[in-house]
C-alpha cells in the first residue's frame, strides 16, 4: 500500500470521528498510543510492538489529516538522506 492510499484509508474509517473529537483530543490520543508502545518495547513483545506500532502511525497519519498535511509530502524531507548531513547512512556526530 502506498503512502497517500493508506492516509485515505484512515481518513474513510476516521476522520469525521476525529474531527468531531478536535486536534488537541486526538493528539492525547496518540500519546496515549506512544505510551502504550513504549510499554510493549520496555517488555520486549514483539506482538503487541506489532499492534502499537500500527496503532501509533493510524494516529499520526490522522493528526497529519487534520492539519491538511499530506503525509506522502512530509516524507520527501528524508529520501535525499539525513536533512542534516545530506548522507546515507547519517554521519552526524551525537550530541
């Protein structure tokens, strides 16, 4: 599935529900989602890593939707390398 497909798909289940609920409400949605992800990486199960991880990109992909981003155009940031360093792999120094 390509990027702009699956930002549809999530807006035709969605979007009307999240934009009832407003950006702020949906955003503590997502970090609910975060939190629950970080719990399933601190415990090491890779099943519900799964889940979170599917959980956490429909979440973002629907804040992306209700700020009319187009997700498929945010990514061009990293497909020339790091937006840094300009490389592949990154070669920034870590601070």
């Amino acid at each position: 599935m390509e990027i702009d497909e699956f930002q549809k798909l999530i807006e035709d289940m969605y979007l009307k529900k999240d934009a009832k609920r407003g950006l702020s409400k949906t955003f503590m949605w997502f970090t609910e989602e975060v939190g629950e992800l970080s719990r399933a990486l601190r415990e090491n199960d890779k099943e519900e890593m799964k889940k979170e991880f599917a959980d956490v990109l429909a979440w973002l992909f629907t804040l992306a939707s209700l700020s009319d981003i187009k997700m498929e155009e945010t990514i061009r940031k990293y497909t020339s390398g790091c937006p840094v360093c300009k490389r592949i792999p990154c070669t920034c120094e870590e601070k």
